[in-house]
C-alpha cells in the first residue's frame, strides 16, 4: 500500500503536479553504468548532485505541485533530502514500471488533472520544455519526452491507465517503442516534448560536462561536481583513464 512521509500542500490554484523518479543517493544502487568509468563514491555524489538540482528545477516552475516517487525504503532518507515542501510517496511494488503506474494511480485523481513523470537525472532541461509539456496535455492523452538513445525522460498523463508500463523500461533502448505501442493497444493520443539526454553513461557526462562548462547556472551543484572532477572526465573524453 502506497505510504507517504510527508503531505506537502498543493500549488494554490494548480492542477500540476511533477513527480520525480528518484532513489536515495546510496552507494552502489544509483547510475551504476558509470561506476565502470569513475569511484564509487564520485557516483553517488553525483547523482545527489543531479537530484538536488532536479528538485530545484522542478521548484522553479510556478504553480506546479512538486513530489518523489521512490521506493519503500527511500521514503525517508529522500524526505530529508527534499525538504517540507515536497510530498514523498513509496510506490507499489518493485522496479520503474510499478513506479510509474504509482505515480498516476496516486496523483491521477481529485484536482490534479495533469500529471508528469520526471526522472531525476535531467536538471539541465529548460524549464520551458517543462512548461511545454503541462500544455500539450490540454490536448492530448498522455505527453512523452523521448530521449536520443530510444527511452524517455518524461511521462505525463491526465489519468491514471494501469496497464500502460506493463512493457515499461525507461532508460533502456525500447523504452519509447514499448510505451508507444501500449499507449495504441489502449487508443490514446500522444503528444511529445523536445527530445534530450539523460545522464547513463559515460558519454553523456562527457556532453553534459561540456554543456554546464558553458552555462553553470543551469545545474549549479552538478557544475560544481564537474569541475572538480573534471581531470576525470577530460580522461575519459580522451580514453587515457586507467
């Protein structure tokens, strides 16, 4: 059964509610296709660095609710993190599939009316495209920002669809395929974002480096974390790392 540690209060006047994918920075359980190219630890700080700017992006964004969706035992740990704005709910079951069809089934429902899935590793999305995809589902059913390798950084819907994520593996390769298909089978109209990056392996902290060289401000805290490691990194671009 879906528990949640903290009840933030809604956006006044908002029927928006963004709802970041997220588990608690513990060693060994988050970005684990970069531990081949970088320490542990450097890891596990990055992703609390990606997820703290994650959460300040999503605050950022005027009359929208702001919440986490994560596993049972991360409820905790991710409330503290987040702070007493931020409404922090344990998913039904294991894995991302449940966990998108916990954020629908719990948000779907009284005054919330548009909904999005957000993973937590995109802090440099504009927040324009954000803002884009809140609009596109006053038209359509649901609302998909693909990603270049085949996946998707955002899902968003007006309703809660239980079996939408049946053949849901977001961040793999026929994650956007899989969902696609499932949102036909159930005859609903499809709207999409900007397609973007995530941050999964190594090549994409080489793009995102480059990016956040140029424009810090857009995920300070991640930028900040580049920078210091940026010896790594640069070792990585050129493929002299041990």
């Amino acid at each position: 059964m879906e528990r949640s540690s903290r009840t933030a209060q809604p956006a006044p006047n908002s029927d928006c509610v963004l709802v970041i994918m997220a588990k608690a920075p513990r060693p060994g359980t988050v970005k684990t296709r970069l531990i081949r190219s970088l320490p542990l630890q450097a890891v596990t700080s990055f992703y609390r660095c990606l997820l703290d700017d994650t959460l300040a992006l999503a605050r950022s964004l005027a009359g929208v609710e702001v919440a986490i969706m994560c596993p049972a035992s991360d409820v905790d740990e991710l409330a503290g993190l987040a702070g007493p704005r931020v409404n922090v709910v344990a998913q039904n079951g294991e894995g991302l599939a449940a966990g998108l069809t916990s954020v629908f089934a719990h948000f779907a429902q009284d005054y919330r009316s548009r909904v999005i899935a957000f993973n937590s590793d995109s802090p440099h999305l504009p927040p324009s495209v954000l803002k884009a995809a809140f609009e596109t589902l006053a038209a359509y059913d649901l609302v998909v920002g693909p990603t270049y390798d085949g996946g998707y950084y955002l899902v968003g819907a007006n309703a809660a669809n239980p079996s939408l994520f049946i053949r849901d593996g977001m961040g793999t390769g026929s994650a956007l395929e899989g969902l696609l298909s499932q949102a036909r089978v159930l005859e609903l109209s499809v709207g999409f974002t900007d397609s973007f990056y995530d941050i999964d392996v190594a090549d994409d902290l080489i793009q995102l480096a480059a990016e956040l060289e140029a424009s810090p401000a857009k995920a300070p805290r991640t930028a900040a974390w580049l920078k210091e490691w940026g010896d790594a990194i640069t070792q990585l671009r050129t493929g002299t790392s041990d």
